[in-house]
C-alpha cells in the first residue's frame, strides 16, 4: 500500500473563545442585575448569625410527638404518586415515541400533552388541586402523579426513541398486532431504564412532597410551615434534619439498585 | 404445482419518487428453494418485503397462498405475515431477553395480548418454540440470554423464530451477510435442510455469487428494480451474472475470497 498524502489539521475555530466571553459577559450583567453583592453578605453576616442561633438546639421533644405521623404520610403520598405516576405513564411514553406511536396523531397529541403538563412546575400543580379539591395529602398525591408522568413520559419516551427498531420489525413480520409487536420486541429493551427512572422519580417526589404542604397540600411540609409561622425556628430545624436524614438514607438505596440495573 | 408467491406487474415507488421495483412478474411455486441476487440497491430488500407487505407495493397485485398482500386491511395483513417467516441480516433478535421468548416471538400472533405481555404461553406454543430450537440445533440455549449467543447462533435463533410461525414460506433477507464464511455456510445448510425436510417455500437475498450457485435451485436477478434474470442456477455463469451485474465480477462479489 502507498501512503496518500497526508491531510492538513483542521483550522482552529474561534467558536470557544467567543462562547466564554460571552458567558462571562451575561455572568457580570446578570450579577450586577440581582444586585449580588459580597459587602452585602459581610454586613449581613452578624445579624446572620444570630439568626442561626436560633435555630438550635433542636427541639426534639416536641419533633417525637409530631413529626413521625406527617413524615410518614408524606412518605406514603411519594411512594404512591412514583407508582400511580409511572405506570400510567407507560403506555404515554409509548405513545410518545415516533417508533411505537399506533399513528402520527395520537403522536403529535401525546407529545404536546406531555410538553404542556411538564412546563408547569410541582408547586404550581398542588396549588391548583388544592384550589380545586381542598387541603390535605390526596392534593399533594395529585400533583405529584403529574409531576411524575410528565417526566417518566419525557425520559421513557426519548429512551424508546433510540431502541433498536429491528426487532420490531421482525416481531410485525410474523403476524402480531402492533400493541403486542411493541411490547415484545420494545419493552424488554427498554425495562431496565424504566425500573431506574421509577426509583429516581421516587426520589425527586420524596423531596417535593416535604414543601408542597407549605402550599396545603398535606405531609411534613404542613408541619413546617406551621412552625415557620410561628417562629420556631428550632421545631423546624428538628423537621429539617429528619427530612434530610430520610431523603438521604432512601437516595442511597435507590442509588444502589439502580446501579446494578442500567 | 402449486403457485405460493405471484407478482403480477408489481411495482414499489418510495415516498420521494424513487422506483425501487418497476413492474415485476414472478410466479414461485410451493416448496421452491429461490435465490435473488443483484447489486446493493438493486431492489433484493424490496421484492422480498413486498411478499408480507413490510414494503408495500404501491402498484400491481402480490399474492400469497392465493391472498393479496396489496391493499389488504391490516387484519388480513396480519394474518398472511403469520404464515410468512423472515430472518434478516442482522437477526433482529431482542438482546435483553432469553431465546425462547425470542422464539415465541413467532407465536405471537396465536395468542392475545394479556399472555404474551405476562409471559403465560400456552404449552402447545412453548412445545412449537423448544422443537424449532431443536431444527436448527440449539435447545440447549433456550434459556440463555439472546446477547450471550456468536451471530451464528443468533442467527439460528432467528430461522427458529421463524419456524415457530409454521409457515408457509421463509423469507431471508442476506441471512448470511453478517457473518464469517464458515458460519455463513453453516446458517445456508440450515435453510437448505429445512426447505427440504419440511418443503417450505424459501426465498433468499444473497450478495455473494457463490453462495447462490451452490445453494440455490432457481435465481432470480434483480438490476435497478427491473427482474433481469429468471431460471434454473445450473444454467449460471459468470456471463449471467455480468449482465445481471452490468460490470464484471470482482472479488467482493465472492465469498470464499474474503477474509
């Protein structure tokens, strides 16, 4: 073999030069804008501190007698709305894919569902089922189902997006219909990401559900914004550390087996 | 004899206007073992998934076992595709799955949904499953993970979802193209044993020339979408296949001079 002549390198783009002026540039407007200030920071640092020192020690005694019940009712309402959320959301991703779509209507219908119900965030939803069907946890459930559907659909439905179409080929060449072509040859491949996307959307609704009681929609967030009304700030130190305890402890063992899934 | 597969003037025009089949006659006859060979883009993909409508084609009839596969309603189609097999070049098997719900993926149009979603197959479609395991000589894996098998045996896994339809006719879509040659001879005996132990009719894409001579009945040559080439392979020879070809053969189009 004869060598071909070799190439010259490429030019040397300007592109990334130009991108961080220009974020460093919106960073100096934006800062100047907010008006973040470090001698702000400095002055504010004293009466910072004594802030803080209210905080503490935690008021344990009161937290034994009134944290357990809404934090595990908040528990219950993540566990519930990871369920009900995800599952409903299957046959939705599917429908959201160009590849499993049963046609390109009921496609470009479920994606805009899907792009619509995702751009309202968690607090807007609770606040809207609170209005609509009154205080407490069955709110909170239904704002986080919405919560969870809309991002399962967005995740499931891109995961679909990139499965291997060939064996769904094969499985409508032998005859079957298209509901059970897709969940024969689609499904299996897009299980393991589906159980590790459940166990993630159970870990984000774990964290939302502990502040969407500060609009009144039932669980732990009730509990704090009770306290934070009146003050005690070492109540809601006692509940802050229980959160943290329990949203760390269930992160790691979701961690864990999602890990060995993907 | 009896027809299985007939184009009448059968024609495929894709969305955009390219014309990947123009007006194809074609009459095979049931148990016939039928090569098509041409150049990539000749239209071999095209006429073969015209048989079960996976490319429909857009003009003339295309019948299978005396049903027309052009314009039939999706319940008919379903019904001739169930009595059609097909194994692809790249075996399009389910990876994450076992070989024997892959198999029984030719048994889903038997069954409803529920079952299969819930893996509940009747006993009689597991028994169709394990013997098409057995024909092509890989039961043992039954129950291993479709990922873990060589492309040979993946491709074996293929031919027995295909048998699990117990059809009427196989199609094979460059069985053997991703393959090494000893196993492509391998997977082409396969084919050659089944069509004569159970006279399914058999219709096979190939890009290699010698495979085709020493394995096919009958050829069919395909040049630009047009049926060029129509008989018996033993009246082949490289003349044949420089007309089907339009240019003179050359070592890619023969497999035993590969590495």
């Amino acid at each position: 073999m004869t060598a071909g002549a070799r190439p010259a390198p490429p030019k040397k783009s300007v592109r990334p030069y130009l991108v961080a002026v220009a974020v460093t540039a919106f960073t100096i407007f934006a800062a100047k804008e907010v008006g973040l200030s470090l001698s702000q920071l400095t002055e504010n640092f004293k009466t910072g501190r004594d802030f803080l020192a209210r905080f503490f020690p935690p008021d344990w005694e009161w937290a034994k007698e009134n944290v357990p019940g809404p934090m595990i009712e908040t528990i219950q309402v993540a566990i519930l709305a990871a369920i009900i959320g995800c599952s409903v959301a299957l046959p939705i991703a599917f429908w959201a894919s160009k590849l499993t779509a049963n046609n390109k209507w009921v496609y470009y219908i479920d994606k805009w569902f899907l792009n619509v119900i995702r751009t309202i965030p968690d607090i807007f939803w609770a606040m809207l089922f609170v209005t609509g069907i009154g205080y407490g946890p069955f709110a909170g459930l239904l704002a986080l189902i919405m919560f969870s559907l809309s991002i399962m659909g967005k995740l499931l439905s891109e995961t679909i997006d990139s499965a291997d179409p060939g064996p769904l080929e094969a499985a409508k060449s032998t005859g079957a219909g298209h509901t059970q072509a897709v969940q024969a040859s689609i499904l299996p491949q897009v299980m393991p990401n589906y159980v590790a996307y459940a166990l993630y959307i159970f870990e984000l609704d774990i964290r939302a559900s502990t502040v969407l009681g500060i609009v009144g929609a039932g669980g732990i967030g009730r509990v704090l914004e009770a306290q934070r009304a009146f003050f005690r700030f070492d109540r809601i130190m006692a509940i802050v550390i229980v959160i943290f305890v329990f949203v760390f402890l269930i992160e790691q063992v979701s961690v864990f087996i999602r890990r060995r899934l993907v | 004899m009896r027809v299985v597969i007939e184009f009448k003037n059968a024609s495929v025009t894709y969305r955009g206007g390219v014309r990947a089949l123009k007006n194809v006659d074609l009459t095979i006859n049931d148990g016939e073992f039928i090569v098509i060979v041409g150049l990539s883009g000749a239209g071999k993909s095209t006429l073969l998934r015209a048989v079960n409508g996976l490319v429909p084609a857009t003009e003339g009839s295309v019948t299978v076992d005396g049903r027309e596969v052009v314009g039939a309603s999706a319940k008919d189609l379903r019904e001739i595709r169930s009595d059609v097999g097909m194994i692809f070049q790249t075996f399009n098997l389910v990876l994450r799955t076992s070989v024997l719900n892959n198999v029984l993926m030719g048994r889903l149009s038997m069954v409803p949904l529920w079952r299969s979603t819930l893996g509940m197959w009747p006993e009689e479609d597991r028994e169709i499953a394990m013997q098409s395991l057995e024909r092509v000589g890989i039961v043992e894996k039954a129950y291993v993970r479709a990922s873990n098998l060589s492309g040979g045996q993946q491709q074996r896994v293929g031919i027995a979802r295909a048998l699990a339809q117990e059809p009427k006719v196989l199609l094979a879509d460059e069985p053997v193209a991703s393959l090494d040659p000893v196993t492509s001879h391998i997977v082409m005996r396969d084919l050659q044993r089944i069509n004569g132990e159970l006279g399914i009719t058999t219709f096979i894409n190939l890009h290699f020339l010698d495979l085709a001579r020493a394995y096919g009945k009958r050829m069919v040559g395909l040049r630009a979408g047009e049926l060029v080439y129509d008989g018996d392979i033993a009246d082949v020879d490289d003349t044949t296949f420089r007309e089907i070809y339009g240019r003179a053969i050359t070592p890619d189009d023969i497999l035993e001079t590969k590495e």
